[in-house]
C-alpha cells in the first residue's frame, strides 16, 4: 500500500499463533471500526482474510467449552456467529460498508460448510480456481461459479445481455472441451459449439489482466460488444 493508502486505512491484525479468543475478537473489532465510520457518513470497504481461519478460531472455542463438532468438525457456534458478523455490513441512512470476506475451501470442495452457510449470507461470490491459474490465467475468476445477487440491479439492460451471452458461450465450450480436445468433436455438427470455439480466445483475452493493466468501464463494454457480434 502507498503511503495515500496508509492514511486511509485501518489495519488489524491476529495472526494464526494467537489465542483463538484474540483471532475471533480481531475480525469482530475490525468491524466495529468499520462501523464506526460508516456512521460517520463515509464509505468503507472492510477486506477480511480469512472467515475460515475466523471459524476454525471459534470452533476451538466451541469444543474448549464442550459444545459437539457437528458438520466435518465444526460446532454450532460457528454457524450462529457467522450471520451476526457479516450482516454487520452493508448499507446505513449515513454510509456504507461493502465487505469483501476471503475463505479458504478444503480441498478445492465448493459445497464445505463454511463457504456453504457464506454463500446464503453474502450478496455474492468470486470463485479463484486452482485449475485455471495452473493455465497461467490470471486473475485466476471462475466465471461460471462465481455469482453476483446485486448485479442486474446496478448494472443496464445492455450489460446483462452481454455478460449473459459471454456466460453461454463460456459453459458451451467448457461442456465440450474435453471432445475438443482429444479431436472428437466435428466441426459443423452444432452451431453454438462452433460459435463458442471462434469466439473463446477473444474471450479470455478479456478475461485476462495483468497486474498493470488499467480498463475502464466504458472500454470493457465496448470489448464485450465486440466479443459477441
């Protein structure tokens, strides 16, 4: 972060060699502090690494005081207290805070409870896949399994036919991928498929950026229109 950044922010930190007690406490603070200037009719983003780690803390919390490990190992509290920490985002009569949780998932499994009960919590997800980054694609976004609540309520008409045809395009040619691949697929045999083949380049080309790469918005629905005429 550079120096203009630093003035800006609040840091606080509970590494993972803390009392379980202090990790817990360093997110619930965190939040508080975010809080407090959103009452003071400023807009917060509040970033969170990690709501596992926040979880395992206070699963070692539940099992010290006796409660049964319910789901792979978790007990109840965890599943209660992480609604009454991330509800405390939002929007307020005076400011807001847009909360951009990180969680780790055990073993790439999507459907592991933490990242299950977050998804009914959070108005969105982004999903960071393994296998892609592998192709040295980054930023590594599933696109297909990530997911925005808020999106067709902020975004035109115009832009949600864009994304939602770059979507289809995307998951026909993941559905045949594999019989690309390996020659078995002919082309002509089925025209959205032949579509998504002359068309998937320029769309990871787009969904490719480099770490200095600046867009604009304007710029990424002109490429967008340009990807699917």
């Amino acid at each position: 972060m550079q120096e203009e950044g630093l003035k800006r922010s609040v840091l606080v930190v509970a590494t993972s060699d803390q009392p379980a007690l202090i990790r817990t406490k360093g997110a619930l603070l965190a939040t508080s502090i975010a809080e407090y200037f959103r009452d003071q009719g400023q807009n917060v983003i509040l970033m969170m690494d990690s709501l596992t780690r926040f979880s395992m803390a206070q699963r070692e919390i539940g099992l010290a005081i006796g409660e049964p490990p319910v789901t792979r190992g978790y007990t109840p509290s965890v599943f209660a207290i992480l609604p009454k920490l991330l509800e405390r985002s939002g929007t307020s009569d005076k400011g807001s805070i847009t909360g951009l949780y990180t969680i780790l998932v055990d073993g790439d499994d999507m459907n592991e409870p933490i990242a299950d009960t977050v998804r009914g919590i959070l108005d969105g997800h982004i999903v960071l896949s393994r296998k892609i980054a592998n192709r040295n694609h980054y930023p590594a976004i599933d696109i297909l399994a990530s997911v925005s609540r808020v999106m067709p309520n902020v975004i035109t008409k115009e832009h949600l036919q864009l994304s939602n045809q770059i979507k289809e395009l995307l998951s026909i040619y993941n559905e045949s991928e594999d019989l690309i691949n390996i020659g078995a697929y002919v082309e002509g045999t089925n025209k959205k498929i032949d579509e998504a083949i002359s068309r998937i380049d320029s769309i990871n080309d787009f969904l490719r950026q480099d770490i200095q790469q600046k867009s604009s918005f304007d710029e990424a629905i002109d490429i967008m229109q340009e990807i699917v005429k």
